[in-house]
C-alpha cells in the first residue's frame, strides 16, 4: 500500500512535466529517449540522486526523487513515455 502512495505521490508530476516538455517541443524525443535507452536512464537516475544536494536550491528534494524513481524504473519509464504521447495528442 504505500508503495502505491508513493507511486501516486511521483505521477502527480507527470502532468506538468509533460506540459513542459510539449512547451519545448521535446516530448515525443524525450518519449522515445524513455523506450530506447533505458541503461542510461538508469544512470542518469542514480545521477540524480547523488545530486539532490547541488540541485535542491532549485528543485525540490520530492521532484528530483521522483524524477530518478521515472529514471530508474522500466514500468515508469515506459508509462511516462506513454503518457507524454498521449498528452501530445489531446
């Protein structure tokens, strides 16, 4: 059960990730970067983590964690890329 809440806690960042991303213009390549390179994202996810304290100035310490839990985790990983293409469509 909490691993539920905290699966929850995490998604509610997705929505204004993905509007972000969209803004940019990145978020089909950042999809498709999710799918395809997931070695890395595990490493960009542990890179994360260890720069929680150079990076809380700016961000806070709840989006970095779940940032590197997205990184980190292939079912996330695959649902974010999912859902940036669903969010590019509506």
């Amino acid at each position: 059960m909490c691993y539920t809440l905290t699966m929850q806690a995490y998604r509610a960042y997705w929505h204004a990730w993905a509007q972000t991303l969209q803004r940019w213009g990145l978020n089909e390549f950042v999809a498709a970067l999710l799918e395809s390179a997931a070695p890395l994202s595990i490493l960009a996810g542990q890179i994360i983590t260890m720069s929680q304290p150079l990076l809380g100035g700016w961000v806070s310490a709840e989006k970095l964690a779940a940032l590197a839990h997205l990184c980190e985790d292939d079912e996330e990983r695959s649902a974010f890329a999912s859902f940036l293409r669903e969010e590019n469509t509506a």
